[in-house]
C-alpha cells in the first residue's frame, strides 16, 4: 500500500469513527465555502480555514488506506480544532478578497497544489510528533493510555517517510506551478520573498531528509525533529507570513 500497511484489524476501525471522521472533514469544507461566498478571500482566518478543510480532506483519504494514520486522531484532530479557534479568534480582522481578473488558471493550480502541500506535511509533522511521543514513553517503560492508541513506531516512520516522499513531489510541483503564476502574472521568472524561499528550504531539507533515511537510515526522534522544522517553515511561508502582514503588521 503506498501509505501504510493494511492488515484485518485495519478493515474495520469502527462505524462511529468513520462517521465522526465524515463529518469533521465536511464541516469545516462547507464552512469555508460558506464563509468563502464564492470569492477567494486571501485573509489569515480565511487560509486557516481552507488550510483545516484541505488537511481534513487529505487525512480522510489516507485514514481509508493506513491503519496507522487513524491512529494519529489523538493528534491531528486537537491541533486542527486549536487553528479552528485561531481562525474564528481573527474572523473580524479584515479579509481582501483576490479579484477574480487575477485568479488564473495557473494560480488555481498553484493554490491547489500549495494546499496539498501543506496537509501533507501537517499529517508528516503529527506521525514525527507521535514518534517522538512514543519513543520517549518506551524509553521511560510507560507505554499504557494515551500513548498507547498512537501507531507503533515503525508504522508510524513508515507513514512518515511515505507523506514526505507525496509531500516533496506535490512541493517540487507547487513551485513549477509558481514559476508559471509569477510569469503570467508579472513576467518574472522568480520572486524572492518570504513564502518562496521558505518554501524552497522546505523543499531541501525534506530532500535532504528523504536521501539521509535511504543512505544511512536516519529515523526516530532525530528525523522526527527534522520533519518538525520542515513544518514550521511550510507554516511560516503559508499561514505565518499572512499572520505578519495582516494581522500584526496590518
């Protein structure tokens, strides 16, 4: 399986999770297009709304084919309800609205692509978290509760490397994609701000991560702060940027 291993147990995780999961991932979809309007609002409680739809979409998608991403709920589900809160927190902060003469084919791609991105990631940075969780419990002799219901550590690396492996080629794609937005935007080739170099040092240490697991076998509670410093790049160069300029700085 490409993200994770499927045994019998892994066939059934119980109707009420499958229902609740259904409805977490369609609530905060039609949320934001509710909210959205039919215009694509660039604001900071805008993007972490879409950025709480997209991850949810992704994660039910993965969750149908890894036993060991329904594990990470625990995980995944408190953080998403935490940016919720950030982002009704921020709702009365003035949201622009992209016109729609600059909404390009090549920037809805690009949009797309970036979304994918970032969920890809999010799940990544959760299983590294819940790596570094359980290890930190089997060093200690207290793998009972809470830490219990996380994956095992090896299926939660396997999944791990196989988000990050989806993760750099949809990132590798979301470049190409802003290379073709800036030149039918502007004409330039590259703009260097914030969000592009982030998004390429992102881009390079999951490369040098991915190449680190082959060749000496880099994995545990090391790779996993690695893919936890990857995601707070991608944070900075989405959502972090946004929060600056708008928020702060606006």
């Amino acid at each position: 399986m490409p993200f994770g291993r499927r045994d019998a147990s892994a066939q059934h995780s119980g109707f009420l999770f499958w229902v609740l999961l259904l409805v977490a991932t369609i609530g905060p979809l039609a949320l934001d297009v509710s909210v959205a309007g039919g215009i694509w609002r660039t604001g900071f409680s805008a993007t972490l709304w879409t950025i709480i739809a997209a991850t949810m979409f992704i994660y039910l998608i993965i969750c149908a084919l890894s036993e060991a991403a329904r594990r990470l709920s625990g995980l995944l589900l408190p953080y998403l309800v935490l940016l919720a809160l950030i982002a009704l927190a921020w709702s009365s902060v003035p949201a622009p609205a992209l016109p729609g003469s600059l909404l390009t084919a090549w920037l809805q791609v690009h949009i797309g692509v970036s979304l994918v991105t970032y969920g890809l990631i999010s799940i990544a940075a959760v299983a590294a978290l819940a790596i570094w969780l359980k290890e930190r419990a089997l060093r200690a002799h207290r793998v009972s509760g809470w830490s219990e219901i996380l994956p095992a550590v090896a299926d939660a690396e396997h999944l791990q490397i196989r988000l990050l492996i989806a993760a750099e080629i949809v990132l590798g794609a979301g470049l190409l994609t802003g290379v073709a937005t800036e030149l039918s935007m502007s004409g330039a080739i590259f703009e260097f701000d914030h969000k592009t170099i982030l998004s390429v040092a992102t881009f390079v240490i999951i490369g040098i991560l991915l190449l680190l697991n082959r060749g000496s076998g880099l994995r545990g509670r090391r790779a996993a702060r690695i893919v936890l410093f990857a995601y707070l790049l991608i944070t900075l160069a989405f959502p972090g940027v946004k929060f600056v300029t708008e928020v702060i700085v606006g």
